[in-house]
C-alpha cells in the first residue's frame, strides 16, 4: 500500500507548458523592465545546440539553463532596423535538473532565468538583474 504522505509526481513540465509559464512570467515582470521588450522572442529547447555549447566553452549541456541571443539594448542604434530576433532561450532538461536541486517554485526558477537573460538584452550586469529580482521579491 501506497504512503498517504509521499508526494505523487507526474510527468515533468514539456516544451510548451515551460514556454507558457515563461510567457505568464513575463507577462507579470515589472512593466518598466518589460517595457523595451517589444519583439523578444521566448524559445524552449531540451538543450542547447552543440554549437552553442563550443561557443561558450561549456562542456555539460545541463550547465546552461537560458540564453539571449540578439543585440544588446545599449549597442542598438535607431538604423538598425534589418536586426536578427532579439531571443531568449530557455532549455527545460537544465531547468529541471536545478529545479530538483534547488527545490525551489518551478515558476521562481524560469522568473529567475528570464530576469537574468533580458537583463542581458538591456546590457544589465549580473548585479544590476540581482537588484531588480530582489526589489521584485519585496
């Protein structure tokens, strides 16, 4: 017989159920940080591309979690019109592993990752994105 007090797991969070979180996430960020997002896109992969990995130097797919691709606010001009997507991409299988890890909310996590990767789309340092999650926790 089963233990009453064992938590029941289902199935981990897909693709599309991590997007649409992502997509309700950054629908509730601070209007002024979101504000200059007009065209980031929100992509989720199991994992980064192979290429991607060898770009950054890392060796363990399951070490990146999320990446912005596209150029930083702060290196825009108002000609660039023909600029490639601005992306932020999210990868669930590392998601998930610092998910079980951490232990935190799931919803928490993707908040975390998204505020740091647009945090890169605004040319914010890693201490500046600290700043806003912490005055988003308050």
């Amino acid at each position: 017989m089963a233990d009453p007090d064992l938590r029941r797991f289902g199935a981990p969070p897909s693709l599309g159920e991590i997007e649409e979180i992502a997509h309700r996430v950054f629908a509730a960020l601070p209007a002024a940080f979101t504000a200059r997002c007009e065209g980031l896109a929100i992509r989720v992969l199991d994992f980064a591309e192979d290429e991607t990995l060898a770009e950054m130097g890392i060796d363990s797919p399951f070490d990146l979690a999320g990446l912005y691709r596209g150029a930083p606010l702060t290196q825009k001009g108002a000609g660039d019109f023909a600029q490639a997507l601005d992306m932020v991409f999210l990868y669930r299988r590392p998601l998930l592993d610092w998910w079980a890890e951490e232990g935190i909310e799931f919803e928490d996590l993707v908040r975390h990752v998204l505020i740091h990767e647009i945090g890169h789309h605004f040319g914010f340092s890693d201490e500046d994105m600290e700043r806003i999650e912490a005055a988003h926790d308050d």
